[in-house]
C-alpha cells in the first residue's frame, strides 16, 4: 500500500520549514517538499528536517500539470509557497505565482476531497478601514500593494466559486522567528534589528507621518513562527474549514519590540527614528490587529507565546548560531 504524503509548499522557509519540523515531531516523515530555492540560503531551512523528497516549484508545477501517479499519493497540502514580497513591482508574477498556481492546488484538492491549507495574509486587509474581522465580508478590502491584492484575489475566487468552505485559508500577522534569514529585506525587524544592534548599539525605526501616531508607536499584531506552526497544523488536522486570522489579537508598538530586543541583547535602549522611504509612505500599515474569536471558537487548545518570550528565545537561537 503507498504511503500516504503530505505535500508542504514553500516548505523551506519561515512557516512551512516550521510547520515540517512540527509534523516530524508529530512522527510524520512523509512529506513532500516544494519550494524555489534559487541562490539564498533558504536551504539551511531543511538541514534540521526529515521528508521524504524535494522538488523546485517549477519542476513539481510540470508534474502536476501532467498528472503524475505520485500526485495520487497526496493526502494533504500546507500550500505556503507564494511571493511574499510587499514591495514586488512584477504583477504578472504575483498572478501566476500567488493566484493561478493556488487555484490550481485548491481545485485539486477539492476534487481529491483532501484538506488544503493555504496562506493568504493580513496584507488583504489595507489600512484596516473595515477591521481585521475574519468573520466579515471580504469583497470590500482593499490591499495596499500588489501581494496583498494577489491574495485576496485568490479569497474571493475561493467564496465566488464556493469552494471556500472546503479550504482552511490563513491570513497571517506579522510572524517572525528562526529560519527567516533567506527573506532579504522581507526579514522581520526582530531579526534586523538584531544584526543592527549587535553591530551597531543602535536600532533604526521609521518616523510616524500620522499626528494621530508618535515616532515607534505604529502597532502591529506579532506572532512567534512556533506558534503559527501549531495553529496550522492543529485546523488542518482537525479540518477546521474557513479563512481565519492568524495572529494574537495584541496590537504592540514598534518601540514594545525594540525593547524586548534590547533587554534580550542585555543591551541599553538606543532608538533612532528615520525618514520613510518616499515608496512606502502610501503603502505603510500604521496598526494592525487580528480579531481572534474564530479560531478560538474551533477549539483551538495551545495559547500564544508573548512578545518578550518569543523575541528572547529567538534571540537565544540567533546567539547560538552565532557561536
């Protein structure tokens, strides 16, 4: 009998790496991973897990294309591969990769009637002009930049086409934690401002350009990438169905994190406020905050790990790794 595979897309990076590691913890091994590692260092990702083959998204999008018999074998997907790029300029790019290639998996999924995991985003949201309430209606958010609206246009097509309920759809906060190193300038500032403390004494943070918000004082909802791991496996395991948030429903400053940072460093608060980008001004989220109560009402059962801790156990990984 075939052993039955768990299909992890953009499983070497931040959460699908993680969601691995949990799953062999769990005492799964048959995965199949899919990702495009190109030329960053991503690949250290899937040093520290165990599956039982890899392949570049190109190489497994023609497989899948073609109908190969190893996709008879899937009996679950964690479809976290995507570009996760705010600041990606290349729309036809996002559409293909963010949109069709999803599409794809999710009708196939549903036509295999296994479940299917997916990862939309908080970006869906915008400025938060209508909330960060997953129970609402969703056609009326506005994304402000092309990743954002190349997830929610995948959101839509999922209720549109009323495949929806039969796919479990995650808009993640702002996840940080170890294994995010690949992510260039989409790095959490935990993890810069860590390089830009031990190098420097010194943390940089945009300006607020809003009278309403003080320099350091746009929130945000952080979530520890552990802690994201267990709540996807535990609704994907549990065929939790819905599109829900993903964070902690705790907004907390920028300045709340450079201060975690700082005493996790055992270093003195050195703050030092600079001008936004010109690109971003439009574009910059001043507060989000994920609306909890529906992944609450599943039954979901193992809390969330605070700012402080989370900031400081990553730091301890990042110290150990330096020695």
């Amino acid at each position: 009998m075939a052993k039955k595979l768990t299909l992890v897309t953009g499983g070497a990076g931040l959460i699908g790496s993680q969601i691995i590691e949990d799953l062999n913890h769990n005492g799964n091994t048959d995965i199949l991973v899919v990702d495009h590692l190109g030329t960053t260092e991503k690949w250290k990702n899937l040093q520290k897990n165990f599956f039982q083959d890899y392949y570049e998204k190109d190489q497994f999008e023609s497989l899948f294309d073609s109908r190969s018999p190893l996709l008879n074998d899937i009996s679950e997907i964690y479809h976290l591969g995507a570009c996760s790029a705010t600041t990606e300029k290349d729309a036809t790019y996002l559409m293909h990769n963010n949109f069709h290639y999803t599409k794809k998996l999710a009708e196939f999924a549903v036509s295999k009637r296994i479940p299917f995991l997916y990862a939309s985003s908080a970006a869906t949201y915008g400025e938060g002009e209508f909330g960060y309430d997953d129970k609402g209606p969703i056609e009326n958010l506005k994304p402000l930049n092309m990743y954002g609206y190349s997830k929610q246009l995948f959101d839509l097509y999922a209720k549109k086409t009323g495949i929806a309920d039969k796919l479990i759809g995650l808009k993640y906060f702002n996840v940080f934690g170890y294994g995010e190193a690949h992510k260039g300038d989409m790095r959490s500032l935990v993890l810069k401002g860590y390089e830009q403390i031990r190098d420097t004494g010194e943390l940089k943070l945009f300006k607020s350009y809003k009278p309403e918000y003080k320099d350091g004082e746009q929130k945000r909802d952080f979530l520890y990438v552990k802690d994201a791991s267990k709540i996807s496996i535990y609704l994907c395991s549990e065929r939790k169905y819905g599109l829900y948030n993903v964070g902690r429903g705790v907004a907390e400053t920028w300045n709340d994190l450079a201060n975690a940072l700082f005493a996790s460093m055992n270093k003195p608060v050195n703050i030092k406020y600079v001008d936004m980008p010109e690109s971003l001004k439009g574009k910059y989220q001043y507060y989000t905050c994920a609306a909890m109560e529906k992944i609450g009402q599943t039954g979901y059962p193992f809390g969330y790990t605070n700012l402080r801790d989370a900031v400081g156990e990553y730091v301890r990984f990042l110290l150990e790794e330096k020695n």
